[in-house]
C-alpha cells in the first residue's frame, strides 16, 4: 500500500525508463521505487537518514543512492525529462522569473573535509568501506566542493550559516533552473549563471529550449551588465530601476541615455517565482540545510523541483 507522499503509479511510470538498471555483472540495484519513496520522506520530514522507517529499506543504501544520483547528475536529468515533457504538450509558460531566497543552515551541515573528492566512489566512501565497480564506472567526473565552507556553498550572514538558492521559476510557478551559493552571495552575480541553466529537452528531433520569452526580476538585478546580457540575446525584460541608477542618468542630461522601459503589468507576475520558493521549501528538507556536501544539497533541492513538476 502507499503512503502519503509516496510516488503514484503514473508518476513511477514517468521516472521508471531513465533510471539506472542492472547490467548483470555488477550486483543489483534494490528497488527504485521504494529507494525514492525513502528519499522523499527524508525530503518532506527532514528527519536523519538513520531514523527513516524500515518499510523503505536500509538508511544506508538511501543515503548513498541520493549521493550518487546527486553527483552523477541523475536528478537533474530526470528534472529536464519531466520539463521536455511538459513543453511538448506545452504547458510551459516561458515568461519566466528570477529570484534567490536564504536557507539557514543547521550546524550539522557544517564540517565537512576541506579536500574536495575526487570522484563519487571516493565520494561515498565512508571508512575502508568498499565501493563497487558499477559506482566508479557511472560518475568518474571530479565533483565540485571541498576547500572549506565556501566551497561547500556555505556562508556567513546576519542569520549565521546560510546557502542561498538561485532560481528561475515559470510562469506556473514551477523551477527551470537552480543553482546553490553562499549565503552572502550576491542576486546578481548569478543571474548569468542561472539562465544558463534553463534547458529544457525536446522529446523528438531539435535543439533543448534555453531562451525564454521574456524575464522578470526585482531591483536586485538592475544593473547594466545584465540589461546587455538580456539585450544581446533578444530577451525582453521587465526589471525597474534603482533610484540611485535614475539620479545619475538625469545628473548626466541627454548623454545619460533613455530610461529602460517598465511594463507593470508585466511586473506584478513576478509572484510567480515567490510561490515557486514557497512550493520548495514546502520540504523541511529543503527549507532547513543538513547535507554537509553542496552538491549532495543542491541534489535535494532539485529532487524537491522534481516532485513539484511531477505534482502540478
């Protein structure tokens, strides 16, 4: 029988073709479905990983299983399938809208090695614990992280500890793209990256979609490198003014240029990506950080985007 929060049978359906399956030489994979129905009680409860309850198995074999797809970029590749297939019947909106919100982070996630690790086996090895050939072989690629709390995407702000989510967010309020920083961090450093991030599959023949139709952001992002990213790929954009900003173009006359135009009606939609933050930090997993690694954390946040798409 299914639990609350489970995964339904249409939802497996969707998930089950693009996991890992056995090749026969290396072992097998214990069951999928209940390994993520595990991982999505951890997300929604933000219980520890040993005191989740046994109907979903070994702790252990949870917690490596969300390591390794975090690593591996398994769960973000399972977020752009669910998005291909929203496009394709298209149900997304692409005025998008960009924003970032604060995590406080629980003084567990912190303490993690300063030496990064050099690959996901290295990276789930805990001890002399011995990792299969199946493991090295899916995720040789080094994983970002190490060399102390900043690169773990930890800061220091007036809250203490805090990681920050960068992310765009469609017009139905629903993730496109995430990136995770340093709690001081500022908006605007990662608006470029995070709109690198957009890319969104076609199921049958054609290039991913990266380019919205327009994009909206508060004053955080009002700045001219970002008007001229916007500018340079025929993006429209709605993102007011700093008063500050406007001083110095009337100080300046005719050679300060022309105000940017404001559309406001267009600007009051920018909510969307506020109840998109509100939607994910739904999950205590999510609105409280305990992973030490950034990258496994950035994994829980995109699992957390992924039941909300499978959800809408």
């Amino acid at each position: 029988m299914l639990s609350r929060g489970d995964l339904t049978d249409g939802e497996w359906a969707v998930l089950a073709p693009l996991l890992p399956r056995s090749n026969g030489r290396c072992g097998r994979w214990r069951d999928h479905r209940q390994v993520i129905n595990g991982i999505i009680h951890r997300l929604s409860t933000g219980c520890q990983w040993r005191k989740l309850p046994e109907r979903f198995g070994p702790w252990q074999t949870i917690h490596k299983r969300h390591a390794l797809w975090s690593a591996d970029g398994t769960w973000e590749r399972l977020l752009q399938h669910v998005q291909a297939i929203a496009d394709a019947a298209g149900d997304i909106d692409w005025n998008i809208n960009i924003d970032s919100t604060s995590i406080r982070a629980h003084q567990h996630a912190a303490g993690a090695p300063d030496r990064p690790a050099t690959s996901t086996a290295e990276c789930l090895k805990r001890g002399r614990a011995k990792i299969s050939s199946r493991a090295r072989a899916l995720a040789p690629a080094p994983i970002p992280g190490g060399g102390g709390a900043a690169g773990e995407a930890l800061g220091r702000s007036r809250g203490g500890l805090t990681t920050k989510i960068h992310l765009s967010a469609d017009g139905r309020c629903r993730p496109l793209s995430l990136i995770v920083t340093p709690g001081q961090r500022a908006d605007c450093t990662q608006f470029e990256p995070v709109m690198g991030k957009i890319r969104v599959p076609r199921l049958g023949a054609g290039r991913p979609r990266q380019m919205p139709d327009s994009v909206g952001a508060d004053k955080a992002y009002s700045n001219g490198l970002i008007r001229r990213y916007l500018r340079r790929r025929g993006i429209r954009h709605v993102i007011p003014e700093k008063s500050d900003t406007k001083s110095a173009r009337r100080r300046r006359g005719s050679d300060g240029g022309r105000p940017p135009s404001f559309d406001k009606t267009r600007y009051k939609a920018r909510n969307t990506v506020e109840r998109a933050i509100n939607k994910i930090k739904q999950f205590r997993g999510v609105a409280t950080r305990y992973d030490k690694r950034g990258y496994v954390y950035l994994g829980t946040v995109t699992a957390a985007a992924l039941l909300i798409w499978l959800r809408s």
